[in-house]
C-alpha cells in the first residue's frame, strides 16, 4: 500500500472513529436525559434541574389550620412569576384582609383591600418570599429524608425538610410559637409530571403540638400550590399611582 493510500486510510478511520465517539455520547446523553428515574435524590435532582429553564409560571395556593377541631383558611393567594423580566403579579387574601402586589423594572408595588398603592424599590427578599416555586425547591434541595411513588396522575415526591425551616414555614401562616413545641408529623409532599419533570403541585403538611388557650392540642397545617402555565409570559404593567 503506498504512502498515499496509508494517509487517506488513517483519515477514513478517523472519521469513522469520530462519529462512533459522537454516537456514543449522544447515546449516554439521551439515556442520561431520558431514562426512567427510580431513585427520588436522581429524581429530586432532576427536578430543580429542570427548573433552572423556567421562564415564568402561574399558580394558586390554600392554607388551611385544623386547631381545637375547627379548620380556618387564614390564607389563599394566586398569581403569576416571570423571571425573564423580574416580574410578578400576585394576590393574597384571608377573611379580612387581601394585599396585591405586583412587580415591574425593579420596583414592588404593594396595596391593601383594594386601597392606594405604595411603591418602592425591589429588594431579593421582596422577590424571594413571592417567588413560590423556588421557594419550595429550596426545601426540596435541603431535604435529605426522600421518597417517591408512581401514580396515575404523575410521580410523588415526598421530603421531610429540616424541622427548622418548617417551622418558619408555620410561623409564615401566624402560628405564634414558642420554642417548647412538639413536631409529631410534618412533610412536604410535590406531584411531579413525569414527563417533563415539572413541580404540578406542592402540599406541606405540619402536625405541632402546642399551647393554645393554656391547653396542649395538636395544631394541623396544611398548604397547597398548584403551578401551572409554564412559560407562558404575560405582560405586566405597572399600576398608575395619584
């Protein structure tokens, strides 16, 4: 074989071996991306990975407290997050009292019952304890208690946070607490689609054992969010302030 035959061999071969190599790491990247997640850690990974591509998102949330038997709704909000343009357009309401809030250019605009707005300049706490969905990936990516299941309706992703960050989470709905409480039962359970492994909903649910009246009776919290309209972005104007 002469020396010119051997050179256009070696680079036949070469290319052949490069589009082995690409078929190869496509082949590992595809099933990487795609095969079917069984562990909950892989799974609550791919979650908050997922999440990372978001562009905006709407959702509605419940907040019910069972004390002494009797169940109240102290809090309900709904709205919408838009992370391309840090924006928000949210409502929280309770039996008597609501608070819109609404975020534009790095401004918070904030008003109660309907009243006059107030505006001031965006801080990331404003933005951090509205954005709900990140939110609730933070107790996920905290969580080190996992477990999931199958279901109909997509994959349950069950974690059992830090108790401290729950009991934030109660003193977050008006529980005035002490420091001698007693967590008998708490988890944050997500309903993941098991196709696109995004957050469909979010329930946290607190059994605490505390004073109430002079007396100790359990206290039960339950939240829920439902996340919908993924990256559907919708146009936010700031409203007009007299």
């Amino acid at each position: 074989m002469s020396t010119a035959e051997k050179g256009t061999g070696n680079k036949q071969l070469y290319v052949v071996l490069v589009i082995i190599s690409i078929l190869i790491l496509s082949g590992i990247y595809y099933y990487a991306e795609y095969r079917e997640i069984n562990d909950p850690y892989d799974l609550a990974g791919r979650v908050i990975h997922v999440s990372e591509d978001i562009t905006s998102y709407q959702f509605n949330m419940s907040s019910d407290i069972t004390v002494l038997g009797e169940t109240i709704s102290p809090l309900n909000g709904s709205g919408y997050v838009g992370y391309v343009d840090r924006e928000m357009d949210i409502t929280f309401f309770s039996p008597d009292r609501s608070i819109d809030m609404m975020v534009v250019d790095e401004k918070a605009y904030m008003r109660e019952n309907a009243g006059t707005w107030q505006s001031r300049n965006l801080d990331e706490q404003t933005w951090d304890s509205n954005d709900q969905l990140s939110q609730n990936e933070f107790l996920l990516a905290d969580s080190t208690n996992l477990s999931m299941e199958r279901i109909d309706s997509g994959i349950v992703l069950t974690a059992i946070p830090d108790q401290a960050t729950l009991i934030q989470e109660a003193e977050k709905v008006g529980l005035d607490l002490q420091g001698d409480e007693q967590l008998r039962d708490y988890y944050v359970r997500y309903l993941i689609d098991e196709d696109t492994y995004r957050v469909l909903s979010i329930e946290t649910y607190i059994d605490i054992q505390m004073k109430v009246q002079g007396m100790r009776s359990p206290v039960i919290i339950h939240n829920k969010i439902n996340v919908y309209d993924y990256d559907e972005e919708i146009d936010i104007e700031a409203p007009f302030i007299i």
